[in-house]
C-alpha cells in the first residue's frame, strides 16, 4: 500500500508515532508479564520502523 502525505501530516504522524512509542516503552517497562512485555517490545519496533520510513520520505 502506498500513500502520499503532506510535509504537515508527515510531522504530526511523527509526533503521534513518537508519543505511541513512549506509551509502549512505558508499559513495558512497568509491566513483570513477560509475555505482554515481549507483545510491548515487539510493538516498540514496529513503531520504530514506521518512523524510519516516515522520516525518509
């Protein structure tokens, strides 16, 4: 799927992404359920890798 964004909805996708992100780090950190922890820690990097290639483009 390809779409096309403005340089003004590039940012704010950013900006959501980033604060998905911290919410996700903070969960993680906080939880001792291993298995929601690895859940939260692979969702962290899904969210990396979206940034990535919101950034690039």
């Amino acid at each position: 799927m390809v779409f096309e964004l403005t340089d003004i909805e590039k940012e704010m996708l950013k900006r959501a992404l980033e604060s998905f992100e911290e919410e996700v780090r903070y969960e993680r950190v906080r939880t001792d359920d291993r298995e929601l922890k690895a859940i939260l820690h692979n969702d962290e990097d899904i969210i990396k890798k979206i940034l990535e290639k919101v950034s690039l483009s």
